[in-house]
C-alpha cells in the first residue's frame, strides 16, 4: 500500500475476508495489453477493481478495467502518480520502470512482485547470472562486448549460437541465430549492435520446450500449475498442450526447477517458468517471465483457478486457489493476424469461426488495435529500433479441451 493513511491493508488472513467482494484494494497493473485485459475479466468475477496504465488509449484492458491511465509505464512521473491511486501495484510486463517501483517500495508503496525481481527480469543476462547463482541449470552464456568475444563465444559454445538482447525482448524480438563465425556481424547487427547490451547463450537441442505456471502468495507459499508443453513458431508461442505428454520423473524435474526459479525471486503472483527439455532428460531454464503468461491460458477453462484469478489472489494475499486441470487435457492455438486489411486478419477469422464449431472449444480476443506501433516505439527508443518496428500484433487465441482444432 501506499504510505499515505488512505489505503487499506491488503494482507488478508483467509479467515477474515471482506463481507462484500473479495477485496476493496484497488489493484494497479503496470500495463494494459491482453494480459491485463484478461486480468480484468477474472477481477471482474471476484469484485476486484482493476486500474491499468498504459499509453494508448484503446489497450485491450481499457474497455473492462475499472479505470485506465493513458501513459507510460516506463516514466517515473506518470507510475508514481499512477501508484498513488492503487493499493497494490502489479504489472503484466516486465518491461516497465523498475528503478521508480524501487523507489515506491521505499516510500511504502506495496508492488508484488517486488521491483527486485522486475529488475532482474528484464535484463535476460542479469536474469541468467541470477538462476545460475541460485543453482538453477540452464544454457551456458556470456556476455559479448565486441566482434572478438562473440568469436570467442562461438569457439567455446560451438555454431550454431543464439545471440540475444539483454533488454526489451519478447516474441523471439532480441535473438538472432549465427550458424556460423560468418553470420556473427549480420547476427549483431539484427539486434541493433553491441551497444545495445548483448550476449550469448550455447544452442540447446531441446526435444521439447515446458512451461510451468508458478503462483506464490504474500506469504511465500508456493503452488504449481501441471507442467504444459509450449510449441513456438517463428519464436512465438503457437501451441500449448496441457499437460505436457512426458513421463512423471520429468514432470516433477520441470516441476521442481521451476519451484526453485520462483523461490529466488521476491513477491506475489503468478510467474511462468520457461524450459527446454534435451534428449537426454535434463531440464534447463530459458527464462522465466513475472506475470501471467500466455503458456497459462488454457489455465482459463482447463484449471480449477485461472492464472488471472491466482494472480489477483496471490498479489492482494488471498488463498491461492487450485491450480489442478478440471478437464483431462487441453490445448490452446494462438493465432496470429497482421493490421486490420491484411490476409492474416480475416485467416484469424475464418480460424474463429471454425473453433467455434468444434465442442468443448472457446475463443478468447485480445481486442489489440490494430498496430501496435506506438507501444513499441515507446519501448524500443534506444538506437537501432527501427529495424525492429514490422509489428505482428497478436489477434486472438482459441482453445479447447479437443486436439482437432484448426
Ligand atoms: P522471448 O523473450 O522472445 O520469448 P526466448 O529467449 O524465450 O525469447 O526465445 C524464444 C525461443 O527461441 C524459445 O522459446 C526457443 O524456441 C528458442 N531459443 C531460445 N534460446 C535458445 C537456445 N539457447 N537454444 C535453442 N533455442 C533457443
Ligand atoms: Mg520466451
């Protein structure tokens, strides 16, 4: 909470919950982008009033959040004022102004997950230095400064190598694969040079990639979702399969290294851990995001409790609810669409259409205007954005308990 005498307690005891609705926190969401939208709807069924802040005026969440702050949520100005109207203040990407979330939580501002965790998630490098301190296993990396010690990176990891952005990725936005000592310049190029904060990590020949959604409430208890199998394309996550079709031992492996990833971490919520699974049974750590995911979006009608829903409960110190599959197995398809116009759009469509035949399936809209440039902008104002400015916004998913989906 604010240190200001006008907000509430928000560390609940389980037996001593409001009697009307489940919380009078308002909960403040760094963001408003479907993940936050999504967390709008599961808040909406518990009388929880969300406020998101985000700079454009038709996010996702701005239709159903309880009030919506045009701004940025990486300017210190706009998230202090933004915080002095929350109880507690979450985010739904990580890429948001962690030093003034350090700064709130001096002055008594109560952000879950703390600003600590934000800060090392955001930088991927600091977030691998950080697992590998706390004995998480995972990719060998280093980091590259210049031309030279990518090559020596190349000479120790072997080709082909993953070269990533240390700040400001997602949706594979930030890596660039060199097959060979050759292609390592275009390769730096692609993410916008050296001074960019680069560094490398040795290719993994995974099998299968996993994710585990880890909720861990204000009281540091820790509750799993079944592990999922994610599968990318063209680095974006296309397919999720719940649960993951591995034998036990590894379910509990994943299961395990993801509880211990969460545990070094600080704060409440919902965190999605990210893992490869090699041919040889171990399971390394890709990386983890602190926030719902959209590996947990099946979460929505497979699970008992949602991981929107466990989010809420576990930043404002309510029981975590049952993370558990109320149905034998799920998947989910995310489709893709470019602007409004464009082919792709009206291929979500028909897709849509389609799903909405099959029983047992749902569709779920992120509502994304129709290019998301302005937010990238914002994001990517560092040199050497431009080139990363083609936007392939995120249209919809659709899921269901049913393999045969388009
Ligand atoms: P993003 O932040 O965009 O999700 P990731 O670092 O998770 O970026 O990488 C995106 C995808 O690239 C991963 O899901 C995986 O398929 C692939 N990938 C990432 N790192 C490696 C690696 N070291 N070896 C092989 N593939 C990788
Ligand atoms: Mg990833």
């Amino acid at each position: 909470c604010q240190a200001s005498t006008d907000t509430h307690d928000t560390s609940f005891r389980k037996d001593d919950l409001p009697a009307h609705g489940v919380s009078e926190v308002i909960v403040g969401v760094l963001g408003g982008g479907q993940l936050g939208r999504m967390l709008c709807q599961a808040a909406s069924e518990m009388a929880i009033k969300v406020m998101v802040l985000d700079p454009l005026a038709n996010c996702p969440a701005s239709a159903i959040a309880y009030d919506h702050m045009v701004g940025s949520f990486d300017d210190s100005a706009t998230v202090q004022e933004f915080a002095k109207r929350c109880g507690v203040l979450t985010v739904e990407i990580e890429h948001v102004d962690a030093a003034t979330m350090e700064k709130l939580e001096q002055q008594g501002v109560d952000c879950q997950p703390k600003a600590s965790t934000i800060r090392i998630i955001q930088d991927k490098y600091l977030q691998k230095v950080h697992f590998s301190g706390h004995g998480i296993p995972l990719p060998d990396f280093v980091q590259i400064d210049d031309l030279e010690g990518a090559k020596r990176a190349g000479d120790l990891f072997g080709y082909p190598l993953m070269l990533k952005s240390k700040r400001l990725a997602y949706d594979g936005r930030g890596n660039a694969v060199a097959k060979s000592e050759e292609e390592l310049s275009s390769a730096v190029n692609a993410l916008g040079g050296f001074d960019r904060g680069l560094y490398v990590e040795k290719w993994t020949p995974f099998v299968k990639e996993l994710a585990v959604i880890v909720a861990r409430g204000r009281d540091n208890s820790i509750s799993c979702y079944p592990v999922v199998e994610t599968i990318h394309k063209e680095n974006i996550c296309h397919i999720v399969k719940a649960p993951a079709a591995i034998p036990w031992k590894i379910r509990k492996l994943a299961t395990d290294v993801a509880h211990k990833a969460v545990s070094s971490l600080e704060g409440a919520g919902v965190f999605a851990v990210e893992l490869f699974l090699t041919k040889d049974g171990q399971i390394l750590l890709n990386e983890v995001a602190p926030r719902p995911h959209n590996s947990g979006h099946h979460t929505i009608e497979a699970c008992y409790t949602s991981q929107f829903e466990q989010h809420l409960r576990a930043v404002l110190g309510l029981p975590l609810g049952d993370p558990s599959m109320k149905t034998p197995a799920a998947i989910m398809y995310n489709l893709l669409g470019e602007d409004e116009g464009e082919p792709g759009f009206h291929l979500a469509h028909q897709l849509i259409g389609r799903a909405l035949n099959i029983q047992g399936a749902s569709v779920h809209w992120y509502d994304k205007p129709e290019m998301l440039e302005a937010r990238l902008k914002s994001m990517l104002k560092e040199e050497g954005s431009e080139s990363r400015t083609a936007v392939t916004p995120r249209v919809g998913i659709i899921m269901g308990s049913d393999s045969d989906l388009p």
